[in-house]
C-alpha cells in the first residue's frame, strides 16, 4: 500500500501554508505549525530538510521565518513528496526496467505501470497555487455544512 509518511504529509501542509501567505511574506514556524497543526520541532525539522532541497529559504532573527524559494505554481505535490520520500514507486518492479526478471511476462507489471503514470501525472499537475486556491475556496464553504455536503455528492 502506498502511504505518505507523517512527515511529507506535514511538509505539504507546511509548503501549502506558506503558499496561502502574500508573495515574499515572512512566516514565523511556530504560526505555520499552529495554523496547521503540526508540531512545532518536527516542523523546523522538516523545514531544514525543504531548505537543503531548494523549497524554502530561512530567515533567522528576530524577524526571521520562512518564504518560498520560488512561486507556487512551480512546485508541484510529486516535487513536495519526493523531496521527502524520494521516487514513488507502486511496486519493486517499478523502480527500473529489469529490477524484476518477471517484468516482461508478468502482465500485472503493466498494470502497475499504468496505475503509477497516472497518479504521478495527477502529482505533478499538481501545484501549490492550486492547492492554495483550493483550500481558500474551502475555508469559505467552511461556515456552510450543507453546501459543503452538497458539492461532496455531486
């Protein structure tokens, strides 16, 4: 089964928090860790790992915090993950041609192929910008729960 770890999870909820503020604003760890919920030393930790990885750049003092290195829409969620857990792949026999000897009779490996393009294709079409679009469109229906049923039906 594939499953993010709590700390990729943590790193796009930190990724998207600093993608909801103005471009170049300054935010301080412990604000992003309670506006979502993460802990805070975990956070910073994550965060020294998404700075080596060229996704945020720390400011230290008094005044300090944390900003994107670049736009939102430049950093997709398959980057966010990687940066984390390194190459998704669905299955061992994923991870290059010929790491199984079964890959050329084995018509399930074809299948996991399929399934893998197709939900690294949706990670990567995925951006940031988008994500932040997103959860402002869902704080607004938040004060609404039947709207909010609605549109989780239709």
């Amino acid at each position: 089964m594939f499953r993010l770890s709590r700390g990729a999870e943590y790193a796009i909820r930190g990724l998207l928090y600093l993608a909801m503020q103005p471009e170049g604003k300054i935010s301080f760890i412990e604000e992003i860790s309670i506006a979502q919920e993460v802990p805070k030393a975990y956070l910073a930790k994550i965060f020294q790992t998404l700075g080596k990885k060229g996704f945020v750049k720390s400011y230290r003092g008094p005044d300090g915090g944390f900003v994107l290195t670049k736009p939102a829409s430049e950093i997709s969620l398959l980057d966010a993950i990687e940066a984390l857990e390194g190459p998704i792949h669905f299955n061992d026999c994923l991870i290059h041609e010929g790491y199984c000897h079964r890959d050329e009779m084995c018509p399930i490996h074809d299948v996991w192929m399929t399934a893998q393009k197709q939900f690294l294709s949706v990670l990567t079409g995925t951006n940031f910008t988008i994500l932040a679009e997103a959860a402002r469109v869902k704080a607004a229906k938040k004060t609404d729960r039947l709207k909010e049923a609605k549109c989780k039906q239709n």
